[in-house]
C-alpha cells in the first residue's frame, strides 16, 4: 500500500505523541496540529459531536489500522 502525504503526517504524529488513547483525541490533536501549527494536511475539519472532526481522517486512521501501520 502507498502512503499518501496526509497518512504519513498521521503517522509522524503518532511517532511523536506516543499511544494516544481513543479517535477523539487523536481528532483534537490532529486539528491543533493543522490549526495552531499550520500543519500542512488537506484533512477538512467540521463541527461534530465532540469537537471538531474531519471524515476524511477518520478513513485515514480506518485504512491504517486495517493494513497494521497504527493499533
């Protein structure tokens, strides 16, 4: 499987963050991420339930999961 840019971003925080504990917050932080330190992502963020929250991410996080890259 080919990584696309925003999967490898995803993988680059995870590596710095450490386990990180549930999508919701991987959510959060991805957003800070894009938002406080102008990560440079094409993830499309929207009001949710819990905060902010981008489809496109969540398929991401799927994706990886599913091919072994995260847990």
């Amino acid at each position: 499987m080919a990584l696309t840019t925003n999967q490898l971003y995803v993988l680059k925080l995870l590596d710095l963050a450490g386990k990180i504990d549930g999508k919701t917050k991987f959510q959060k932080m991805m957003f800070l991420a894009e938002t406080e330190e102008k990560a440079i992502t094409t993830y499309n963020f929207e009001k949710y339930h819990y905060g902010p929250f981008s489809f496109d991410l969540s398929d991401d996080l799927d994706a990886l999961s599913k091919t072994n890259f995260i847990q």
